[in-house]
C-alpha cells in the first residue's frame, strides 16, 4: 500500500531484514502485530512518515533545537544521534499518543 514505509527504508535499519511480519499500517515501526511501538523513532523513520527527505528531517531536528522547540521535528540527543520521541511525534501530528 502507498502508506506502507519502503523496504530500503526498512532494510538500512535492519528493521524487516529476516523478521517473519512486515510492519503494519496501524503502526508501520512495529515489526509484528504483538509488539509494542518503539517509544523513539529514528529521524529516518521520522523522514518516512512525513513523506520527506532524510536530509528535510535532519534539518527539521536542527530548527527545533536551534528554536528551544518552537517549530520543527522534535528530537533527543543520546550521544551522538538523534531520536523522535514518539509521544511529542505524535502530538506533532495530531494523533493522541
């Protein structure tokens, strides 16, 4: 279906490699239907959602920490990477988390 997350996507994450359930539409990060959604997105899996560049959603993460959280995607940093957290995704969207 055309809300389903590519399987390059997917792959590069190691997310559907080998797993015996694609994602499903209800929720397209979780790899069966048993399994709880991940409490953080990655920003490519963010990028895939809103249907943006990789490259849009690193910028997006920038805006929102660059602008304490005003406008952009939000974003954790663990390290050296970054995280959506789904809970604040969520409300982003509109969606009740």
């Amino acid at each position: 279906s055309e809300s389903e997350i590519p399987r390059e996507v997917l792959a590069r994450q190691g997310a559907y490699m080998g797993r015996p359930h694609p994602p499903t539409e209800e929720d397209p990060m979780s790899t069966t239907e048993t399994d709880a959604p991940a409490e953080v997105l990655t920003i490519d899996e963010a990028a895939t959602i809103l249907r943006i560049s990789r490259n849009a959603a690193y910028a997006a993460a920038r805006e929102w920490r660059a602008t304490g959280g005003k406008v952009g995607i939000p974003c954790i940093e663990i390290g050296r990477t970054l995280r959506v957290p789904r809970a604040e995704f969520e409300r982003l969207l509109g969606r009740s988390a």
